[in-house]
C-alpha cells in the first residue's frame, strides 16, 4: 500500500520545517523539542482518578482509571528512544487507554538515558511493574491481571519486562503489548534501508538512541529481547508495526520469534502509516481509530482471565 494521505501531509509538513535532527539538536534541547508535540497527540479525555505516585520509593508514575473496582491494570511505558518523553508527552494516550480499554493505566517515568543507561531504564520499569503487584490493593487494581505496554522504545521497555518477570516468576504477566517497538540494534534491514530518511523517524536517530541507551555497555541478551536464550511461556503478546518504518521489520521478527517459542501472538502490519502513529492520533485518523480497537482488545483480553498461549 502507498503512504497514508495523511502521513504523506505530515512527511511533507517535516520535510518544509527543516527541523534539526535529535542527535543535532542534543539531549537536552531534543527533550525539550519533544514537548512542543502536544498539539499532536489528540484527544485527551477526563476520567475519575488521575493521580501522581511515587512507586518503589523512587520511580514516579501516574494512574488512570475511571473503575471503582479492582480493574485489571495496563503497565505503560512510554517511548522516545530511551532518551525523550515523560509523562507529559503520553498523557493524551494513557487517558484513552484507560477510557476505552476499561482498565487501569499506571504510567512509569522511568530514568531516561544518557542519565540512565542499561540495565537502569528496564530495572526501573521492572521494579515498578513489581511495586503495582505487590500493592493492588491500595492501588484498587487486580494482580492476576497484569499488562505491560509500550510505544516504540517502550515498547523494547515492555518485551524486557515480559523476559525478566518471566526469568523470576514474579509478577505473573498476562499479557504483552507492543507497539512499533524498538527489539534490538540491526540497522540493515530492509525496513531501515528502505526508510533511512524522509518518513520521521530515522536510521541516524536510531543509532545515537541506541547509544545514549547502552551508554557503551555490550548489547547483550538482556539488553536485546530477540536475543533472550529463550522465549517459551512468556505472556501472549499483541504486536503492532508500521509499514513505512525503520523499526517495522525486528517488529514483525520479533513477532515471528515470539510464535515460533509457542506464544500466543496477534500481529497487525498497519499497512500506509508511519512510526508512532497511534501517539499523534491528532494527525492520522487510522491512529485514532486502530488506537481505540487496541484499547478495547486489551480489555477483552485482561477481563476475559489470563489469555492462555
């Protein structure tokens, strides 16, 4: 399929600004950059608990719900490149996660790189996965129904957190969510090849995330989750890609690698569309539309029990 009218606009519009790349522009000013996008990130709707925490005593999140319940709840870790966002710049996601999935979203800050590097960012999002089950109760959310979840390099965050809760047996995980994610650090592809330049996110921007996130350390299998020794018994897993993107082939691999190890996986190319489409939902209605079909699976799929591979 062609590029996405939508996307085609929204290449074209880049492509006028003559924006600076993020590794030009460095860390700090990047960060800042990224938050001049809230314009873009669509529809954020009200909802009965939005409350600010501190999880583990040094990682702080923010909850959704608009449950009254023990909902089922989404563990979120949002993308940037292990380098960019916070919070902030998910906020409008999250809330229509929450809102249309009918679970909970707990939403982790974690440390980001270059300040954080390997293994800091995924122990982070461990270690609050861990604090939420370990405290559902106080939370108003149920343990036994646990899902991790991310956007591009949270998306890496999630699979990791899949892996790791699986190699300690706790938390129990019921399901994996993945979105356009970052799997590992092959910058020759087709997909990087064919998309290096000129549709939004690039090979280059890649490469220095990739950097800034080992921060020289090896890129080892607990680094790289296609490189995991195993992928038997990890939770099922939904796994969303993009045509016209850097990241689209070691998504659909990874997606393959996954069902191969026997898991449970539902995957959809979404054909015409561009990296991170499901966060600037404000520009592209195939996000807003395939965002809110997402949110309703992971419901179905959490208030259903465990999703069994």
């Amino acid at each position: 399929m062609t590029l996405h009218p939508q996307a085609k606009a929204f290449i074209e519009q880049l492509t006028l600004q003559q924006r600076p790349s993020w590794q030009e522009l460095g860390v700090h000013e990047a960060r800042e950059v990224f938050l001049t996008f809230e314009p873009m990130l669509g529809e954020a709707p009200e909802l009965t608990r939005v409350e600010d925490h501190v999880l583990a005593n040094r990682i702080p999140a923010r909850l959704y719900s608009d449950q009254t319940d023990h909902s089922p709840v989404v563990m979120f870790f949002h993308g940037g490149g292990w380098v960019l966002g916070n919070l902030e710049t998910h906020d409008a996601l999250c809330r229509r996660l929450a809102v249309n999935s009918g679970c909970t979203v707990v939403a982790v800050d974690y440390g980001r790189s270059p300040e954080n590097t390997f293994p800091g960012p995924i122990d982070d999002c461990f270690a609050a996965t861990k604090y939420v089950a370990e405290n559902a109760d106080s939370l108003k959310v149920d343990a036994s129904r646990i899902a991790v979840a991310g956007d591009s390099a949270g998306g890496h965050l999630a699979a990791a957190v899949a892996i790791k809760a699986r190699d300690e047996s706790v938390p129990e995980i019921a399901l994996q969510v993945l979105m356009y994610p970052v799997i590992e650090p092959n910058f020759d592809t087709v997909s990087y090849r064919d998309f290096a330049s000129g549709f939004g996110l690039t090979r280059d921007n890649m490469i220095w995330f990739w950097e800034q996130f080992l921060g020289g350390a090896d890129a080892c299998k607990e680094a790289i989750p296609s490189r995991a020794l195993s992928h038997t018994g990890l939770p099922p897993a939904i796994v969303i890609t993009a045509q016209y993107d850097v990241l689209r082939d070691e998504g659909n691999q990874y997606a393959r690698q996954l069902q191969n190890a026997g898991v449970d996986v539902t995957h959809r190319e979404q054909q015409g569309m561009l990296h991170a489409f499901l966060h600037f939902a404000d520009l592209f209605d195939t996000g807003v539309e395939v965002g809110r079909e997402l949110a309703v699976e992971i419901g179905q799929r959490l208030k259903s029990g465990r999703p069994r591979s």
